[in-house]
C-alpha cells in the first residue's frame, strides 16, 4: 500500500525532509497493517525492516535472565522500532507484537540506499535528528546516573521524619551523652546535697520515672530514623544497580561495534589483497 508523504512530516526522523526528499522516500516504503495480538517481528529473526508507528498500539519487549518479558518501549505516533538492527543487519534483539490494530511504514535499507542515492542531503538531515535522540537519552542517562539518594530522599521526607532524624542524630553523640551525664551529676548531687529538703531523695524514684519515660519516646524515634535509612539504602542499590545495567548495556553496545568495525576492516583487506597487483 503506498504512503502519503504527508503521513512522513509526522515522524521525527524525518521532520527536516523537504517536499522532494519526502516524495521519494514516500514512493520506497510501504504501509503495513497488523491485526490485535499479531507479532512484527521477534528476538532472533533477520532483521529486514524497520517501522514507524501511524496508528494502534506497539509493544517492544526483550526477555531476561528469568525468561520474563520485559517492557522496552511502547512507541508512539511518529517513533521509530527495530531501526538499529535493521541498519546493522542485525539479528532483532527484542519482539515487538501490536496490541490493538495498528498501522506502521515498513522501511528497509534499500529504501534508505535509494533516498541517498536520489537525495544525498537527506542523510544529514537523519544524522542531524538522530544526534538530537542521542543528545536526548544522553542528558537522561546523566540525570538519572547522578540522582543523590539523599537529596531524593530528602524532597519526599515529612516535618517529622525530619524530627526523627534530627533526634536520633543527636543522641547517638558524645555532645548527648556528655550534657546528659552532667545534667545527671548535678541532679543527684543536689539532692543528696540538700537531704531532707531535696524534691527527690535517694533512691530517686522521680529521676528514675523522667528517664523511663525518656527511653520509650526515645526508642520509636530511632526506630523511625533507622528504617529512613533502610530506606536510603534501598534506594542507593537501586540506583547502582540501574547504572551498572546501562554500563553493561553500553559496553555491550561498544563492544559489538567493534567486532562489526573489525569484520568490515576484514572485508577491507580482503578486498585489497584481492585487487592488488601480483609482482
């Protein structure tokens, strides 16, 4: 089914086409349409096309250690899916199925090639908006890599969450301890000073009832201050592991390029060696 190339200036990779470059690659791709639980392509198959979502719902999924679907994205109007395995020629390496009906372009590289080849231009207006996506999910990855797990936890504390840090922090310090044990000292002292006259005579039942009453407010005060820090410490995992994640996956990234860079080096000397003269 053939393409308007007015469906083309929605999508973001093409949004700095002009009306020429949009007409010839309007006449290359095709307009695909799936059915409600129909699977476009799956982890493993060839990698052939790449689509770009007009109407429906898309789900992106990959499986992981556990054998579990996984979430990657759910496109939507205009985004692009399966374009880096297509370009790579690339075995997929996550399923994509439609939801609902949907309708997509289906785009290969000869359609690329043949934009290129007619329009040479048009490939800098594609490096132009994928530096832009890169630039994009570049500046995200930092945000979230350099989230504090204090400050977050901080901006989602309450006034007496904030108390119970504050009590908890000042008794576990020699400045508690030390004040306390000479408001001690001097209380005992100054009623065994003034004997008969003193408010709380030995065995000072009185300072006893003040310091009982002190360690049972005391106690779930720090309690509440100790599981914020559980808290924090939940947290701190979890972001070292989301950052440990994208180092994987980038190292995986960079290291795959590097084999398809050697490969293609191969290729290279193979083709000079082949070309060359004999002497």
């Amino acid at each position: 089914m053939p393409c308007n190339p007015e469906e083309l200036k929605h999508v973001p990779l093409f949004e700095l086409f002009d009306e020429e470059e949009l007409a010839v690659l309007a006449s290359q791709v095709e307009l695909k349409q799936f059915s409600a639980r129909q699977r476009i392509f799956k982890i493993g198959e060839p990698s052939r096309c790449a689509y770009v979502l007009l109407s429906g719902h898309i789900r992106v999924t990959t499986v992981d250690e556990d054998q579990q679907d996984v979430i990657l994205d759910e496109p939507a109007h205009g985004d692009v899916f399966g374009f880096a395995s297509m370009m790579d020629q690339t075995a997929h390496q996550s399923s994509a199925m439609a939801m609902e009906e949907s309708v997509c372009l289906e785009i290969d590289r000869h359609d690329i090639a043949t934009l290129l080849q007619r329009k040479p231009l048009a490939g800098l207006d594609m490096l132009t908006m994928l530096g832009r996506q890169f630039h994009a999910t570049q500046r995200l990855i930092q945000l979230r890599a350099h989230r504090n797990a204090n400050e977050i936890i901080e901006e989602e504390s309450t006034f007496g969450e904030r108390v119970a840090d504050m009590v908890a922090g000042f008794g576990g310090s020699w400045k508690f301890i030390i004040s306390f044990t000479t408001v001690l000292i001097v209380y005992t002292a100054l009623n065994i000073f003034l004997s008969h006259r003193a408010w709380d005579p030995y065995p000072f039942i009185l300072l006893n009832l003040f310091l009982s009453m002190l360690a049972a407010l005391q106690a779930p005060v720090i309690m509440m201050s100790q599981n914020r820090q559980d808290a924090k410490d939940r947290l701190r995992s979890e972001l070292d592991f989301e950052v440990n994640r994208r180092a994987e996956s980038e190292i995986q990234a960079l290291s795959r390029k590097l084999s398809l860079l050697a490969d293609q080096v191969s290729d290279i000397e193979d083709g000079l060696r082949t070309t060359a003269p004999k002497g």
